[in-house]
C-alpha cells in the first residue's frame, strides 16, 4: 500500500463534495468560515475545488462534476490532502467517472495525498483502497473543522493534528475520556454554545474473544456497507459497486480487522442486525482476526447492539472490540485502511504495527 506524506505548513489542502453538496448552501455559511480558519491557523491553505459550493440540487444532478473535483485534486502537486466536506448517501455515482478513465489509478499512485472522511465516504475509502492507496477514515470538513463550539473537540483536534508533521508519529489510539451529544442546533445562532459532554468511563470493551489480536485494517459505516450489498437507498448501487469492485472479496477481508460503525440514523437493533447478517452472508466473519465497533452516536441502543453483534457473529472465539471512538460520535479519531494494527485490550489501545504515513 502507497502511503502518503503528513502535511507541512503552507500546504494546500483540497475541499471535496463528493456526496451530499451541503457545504454550498447559505445555512452552513458559519461552518465555512469557522474551518477555513481553522485550518489556516494550523499553516494550512483551503482550496475549494471548482464544484465543492455548488450546493445539494447542482452536486445530486452531477456526479461527474463530484468526481472531476477529485480528479482534478490528485493532479495537482501542489495540494496535499484531500477533506471531504460531509458524507450523504450517493458516492457511488461518482465512480464510474474515475474507474473508467484509465489514468486515474495511475495519478492516484503517483501523487499520493491523505484523504479523509466518514460515512458516506467509505465508498470512497475502499476505492482508494482498491487502488492501493492507504486512506484516513476520520474527520471531514463541516463536521469537525466547521465545528460550532469554540475550538475543535479535544480528542478530535488531538487526532487530526496527526496530519500535521510536526506532531509526534501516530503511534497508537486510545480511548477519549468523554463523548458528546449531537447537536439539535446547529445553526449560526448556535456558535459557541458547547456540546453536552458526558464522561465515558467505560473505555473500550471486549464483548467477546482473546484480549490482544493483530490485523490489517478494513471497513466504514455499516450502513453504508449495507447499502453497497443491497438496493436500499438507491436501486443500482449494488450493481455499480459490483461492477467496479468496490466491496472487498472475501480473500481480500482474509486476516483483517474489520472495523465498523454506525450512521447518525441510529437504526433500531434489528436493522442493524439485519445489516450484519448480509455481511455474514459475504462470509465475511469466518475470516477476520478481529472486529473494531465503533461507539454509537449519542450511545443510542448502546447494550442492545452488544447483544445483536455477538448474536449475529455465533462465534464467541471471534474478537470483538466494542466503543471505539471513530465514525458518526464524537469526539473521533482516524482508522487508516490497510495498516497492521494489534488490539491490546488490557492496555485500552489500538497500536500501528508499521508507520502510518510515508516518512
């Protein structure tokens, strides 16, 4: 896997829209502005790509228009990151407008670049995956950079300043202290106001199996993995994404920590477990060295996906880590694609056994 530098200050780093094109529209104006400051007080220059603010009628009509920006972001050298703005639930029409023009496997491993995003965007993480680049399942643009609340949460600024080269190497995740509530408001009238915090004395939890096991890593949103396997949201995204090969083979899930998470949705526990036994069906389980499951956003159904996890996996020996801070709840951390990683259970972290960047 090709890995890609951490960002130096004065860098650029691209803003994508590849789903949902909530970052033109006027009531996140206030978002706009809090991250683009935020990015330049950490040495970083925002660049728009040329459809980013084009807004959600324009962006839902013009999925080619979403995937020129990101072409356009690999081909210039001067950018070196690429955030994507917010997820959404319609990535995937984006990909015939990459994966058939020959060169973009070609420009993405020559020029390198972190990409990172959640939700929606895990189709374009296994994507880049597909093309043997490692990505950043982590913090998008309006979510965590737009941020209403005086400052980045901690634990999320912490992690994202792993980007940055002048902080130390990332070496390990931990456990954040504290988790927060969703906002109910988030518009301008709301900025300053801080989120409601609760302490998370739970750390991780082991629902089931050995207490240390090692894996490379691989996954995204349940409910967007779902979606690629069956016509829920849109009628041929399972086509789509089983023509291009989106969904990793099972020999490509063989040894890997898989790991998951689910959307703000907070389905009810038998959808999720309804999720989790089509990717039983993959045989997906019978191959992995562990799972990572993300916290739930707002802890919704926090014990009774416990239950549905160990129900539908029927294989006690299977490790399962439980309330990892990534995904949909806040605050977050990043989970690079295709890194080894052991799960140390007792010592309540997750550690990189190879660098996580190029040096």
């Amino acid at each position: 896997m090709i890995k890609a530098k951490r960002w130096r200050e004065g860098d650029k780093v691209a803003i994508v829209s590849l789903s949902r094109g909530i970052l033109g529209e006027e009531f996140v104006s206030h978002n706009l502005e809090i991250g683009c400051a935020r990015l330049r007080a950490m040495g970083l220059e925002p660049v728009f790509m040329a459809n980013t603010l084009k807004g959600i009628d324009y962006l839902r009509e013009h999925p080619e228009k979403r995937a020129q920006d990101l072409i356009d972001a690999f081909s210039d050298a001067s950018i070196k990151g690429i955030i994507c703005a917010i997820g959404g639930d319609d990535t995937y029409k984006t990909l015939p407008y990459l994966l058939d023009k020959p060169d973009f496997k070609e420009l993405v491993r020559k020029n390198p670049k972190i990409f990172t995003g959640f939700s929606d965007t895990t189709t374009n993480h296994l994507m880049l995956y597909k093309l043997g680049l490692v990505s950043y399942y982590g913090m998008a643009f309006i979510t965590d950079l737009g941020e209403i609340s005086e400052s980045m949460l901690p634990y999320t600024e912490e992690y994202f300043n792993y980007y940055l080269d002048n902080a130390y190497d990332f070496q390990k995740i931990k456990a954040s202290p504290v988790w927060y509530e969703e906002r109910t408001d988030f518009s301008k009238a709301a900025c300053g106001q801080e989120r409601i915090c609760h302490e998370d004395s739970k750390g991780f939890e082991l629902l089931q199996g050995r207490p240390i096991f090692e894996g490379k890593l691989l996954g995204g949103c349940l409910d967007s993995l779902y979606d690629m396997l069956v016509p829920y949201s849109h009628p041929n995204q399972p086509q789509v994404i089983k023509k291009y090969e989106i969904f990793p083979s099972l020999k490509d899930w063989q040894d890997k920590i898989l790991f998951l998470e689910t959307s703000e949705v907070k389905e009810k526990p038998a959808m999720i477990k309804k999720m989790l036994l089509k990717l039983k069906e993959q045989g997906i389980f019978e191959v992995l060295e562990g799972i990572i499951f993300g916290k739930p956003q707002d802890e919704a159904y926090y014990d009774e996906y416990k239950e549905v996890i160990k129900e539908v996996i029927a294989n006690p020996d299977l490790p399962v880590l439980y309330n990892v801070n990534f995904g949909h709840a806040t605050p977050r951390t990043i989970i690079p694609l295709g890194i080894k990683a052991r799960v140390d259970f007792p010592r309540q972290e997750i550690v990189f056994l190879e660098e996580v960047f190029e040096k």
